[in-house]
C-alpha cells in the first residue's frame, strides 16, 4: 500500500523512524517535557525504520493555518465559476453556493498534527529556535542555531546523523540565503543566526552533497576582509554554479547552484515576481533527486523562506504564491514516491506561524483580487523608488 506522510510535527520523530538514528524528546529550560497540542493521528505508518530510504522535509517558514488555508481558500475562489455571485455583501446572490476551498497536496497526507512552538526564551519565536527544534528535538533561544541556552553544548543535527550512520546524501534547498537560520540549522552550530560567516564556514565544512537556492550572506565577512566562502567551498571540492544554464547540466555533488536570477536580499525572487523562464522551487527539487540518488538513499530539506518574508511585508498575495509554491516543490517529491512507496517519507511542516492578515469589507472577501496583483510589494516598491 502507498503511504504518503505529513505531520506539523518536530522531525525528532522522524528521527526515531530512521534506522541507526537516536531520538531525543524536547525539553524546555527547566527541562520539563515539551507539551503539544492537537496532535492527531490520522492513519497508522506501514512503512518501518528498515525501509525508509528517501525522506523528504519540507518547512513553510512562517507557515502555519492562515497560510496553507489561504491558499487552499484562494484556489478555490478561482476554480468556482459562482464565487462572484456568493460573496455575502450581495443583495440577491441568485442561488449561489460555494463549492469551498481546493486543497493543497499535503493537506490531504494521511498523517497530520500541530505543535507549540515556544522556545526557550519567547512564546513568539523565531526560525532558529524553532529550526533548531525541528532538527534536533531540542529548544533553545531566540536566535540561536543547534546550541544550547549556554552555547557551550552543540546538538547533533538529523541530517548530519542520516549523512554519518548511515551514509544517506544530504540535500538543503531555500528560496532565501543558504545561510539564513532556517537552512543553517540542518548543518551549523552558532550562538547567533547572524553569523553568516561562520555559519558559511560549517556549510563548506558539512560534507553534504547538494546546497541549491539564495546565495550565501556575508561571504567575504561581515567586515570584508574573510577568504571567500564561495572560493573556500571550491577548494573543498564543491562545484559552485551561478547560472541556471551550468545548473541544468549539474548531474553529482557535492554542490552549491546559487540562482541566477537573486532579488531582495540576495534571495530567490518571491513566486508572484517568477518569470517562466526562472527556476522554481520544485525545480530545484528535480534537480537535488537527481543529484541525490543513490543506493543509500538521501535526506533533503526544502525551505520555502519567503512566505515568512511575506507575511513580515503584509503581502497577502505573495505569501499565497510562495505557499503555492511549496506545494508545487511537495508534489515533486510526491511523483517521486510514486515508484519509490515503501521507501518514502514525505513530512510538511512550518517552523511557526508569522502573522497574516488579509483585510475584509462587509464581511465580503474578495479573495480572486489576487490574482490581479502581479508582482510582490517588495518589487512594487522597489519599483516605485527607483
């Protein structure tokens, strides 16, 4: 039977699902177990620790209900030819009846939960922290990657204990910099997220096999005067790619594809300002299946990072397009586990939640405008003082 997951879960239990892998229960500062809240499981998990071989782990920074359900909301807005005529600020609607939301992919995965995302110091907390616990089943502060509240103790990541015991490749794809929290904490060990510098230095240092999305922040150095990250990762043996042309012909790792086409922050370009001709987020998923495969299996992490960035903007629209985005980025791997069912495990989660707030007239929502909004306000405005 095929078994697809997803669970709004830390990946700590996926970690206790891998073979040769320990796992360890979240505890907070006072080291009291984490207490979750909602979990629920949907139907039981045929595939055992000894089958898995591809895991996929998919993280909406910033995503939580608002965001998937908006999405699924405005799908279903534009699918439903009487949407216009059902809107409640209408004074005869002639008889017309919603047809309701159009779920995305992973929302209709066999397995789903939610969790508390508090961290050790913020009941708002933020990518690294919450990266942090996803990554390792272990809290921390604010701010902090894979370390303890003393930053004197590092914890092991669950892609570096798949990568050392049992030889699986290890993928980390974002839309927004390699370096930024989210992605660092599947392979660095910092005190701070802002150390992009040092936090570049462990990606070079990691050994994983494939490093696709935003390009690298800080990389000569938050002063300018470090060796460069990019000519360090090609003395290490990585390949560093900047166009999407030498993209297309990469075939094995271990490497680093920085998109050609990089806006705000050196980030990949929100979904609302892709072109056709720009790779996707689900093309760089193609392209890590195709780098990653191999007879141990692999391990990757997609970000989808400018959902978050979104959010912070109060750009509804592009925060839609970009969670859109990352289903598009699941459904690839959801192809993928079409052949490949009992080896397969396919997790979809958010790192917690960033405020989305989508304004209402007369208790009319008129969630199809948005297909009117043609580029992110980021571009807009960037547009508009230029």
């Amino acid at each position: 039977m095929k078994r697809f997951f997803s669970a709004a879960l830390a990946l700590a239990m996926a970690a206790l699902s891998l073979a040769g892998c320990s796992g360890t229960s979240s505890r907070d500062a006072a080291g009291s177990p984490v207490q979750t809240s909602g979990v629920t499981q949907v139907a039981p998990m045929s595939t055992t620790a000894e089958a898995l071989k591809y895991v996929f782990l998919f993280i909406g920074d910033g995503m939580s209900y608002p965001q998937f359900q908006a999405a699924s909301d405005y799908l279903g807005s534009m699918a439903d030819p009487d949407y216009l005529l059902a809107e409640p600020s209408l004074d005869d609607n002639q008889g017309a009846i919603l047809d309701g939301p159009v779920a995305l992919n992973f929302m209709g995965f066999d397995v789903a939960g939610s969790a508390v995302t508090y961290d050790s110091n913020s009941f708002a907390p933020d990518s690294a922290s919450t990266a942090t616990s996803i990554a390792t089943g272990h809290k921390t502060y604010s701010g902090s990657i894979n370390v303890d509240e003393t930053a004197t103790i590092s914890y092991e990541t669950i892609s570096e204990k798949v990568h050392e015991q049992l030889g699986m490749k290890v993928g980390v794809i974002s839309s927004v910099n390699l370096n930024h929290a989210t992605p660092a904490a599947f392979y660095a060990h910092q005190a701070s997220r802002n150390s992009y510098y040092e936090i570049g230095l462990e990606l070079i240092d990691s050994g994983f096999d494939y490093f696709a999305g935003g390009a690298l922040l800080k990389p000569d150095g938050a002063d300018g005067d470090k060796d460069n990250l990019y000519d360090l990762a090609k003395e290490a043996g990585y390949t560093v790619v900047k166009t999407q042309a030498e993209a297309e012909q990469v075939t094995s790792g271990p490497v680093i594809i920085v998109d050609e086409h990089l806006a705000d922050s050196d980030a990949m370009a929100y979904e609302l300002d892709r072109t056709d001709d720009m790779w996707s987020l689900a093309d760089y998923v193609k392209k890590g299946i195709q780098v990653l495969d191999n007879d141990k299996g692999f391990f990757m992490m997609c970000e989808g990072g400018k959902i978050d960035w979104a959010c912070h903007a109060n750009d509804a629209a592009a925060s839609i397009h970009d969670t859109l985005a990352l289903a598009d980025a699941v459904q690839v791997a959801i192809d993928f586990a079409k052949d490949h069912a009992e080896e397969t495990l396919i997790l979809v989660t958010g790192d917690h939640e960033t405020v989305l707030n989508i304004s209402m007239v007369r208790f009319s929502l008129i969630l199809r405008a948005f297909s009117h909004f043609l580029l992110s306000v980021v571009l807009f405005l960037n547009h508009r003082n230029r």
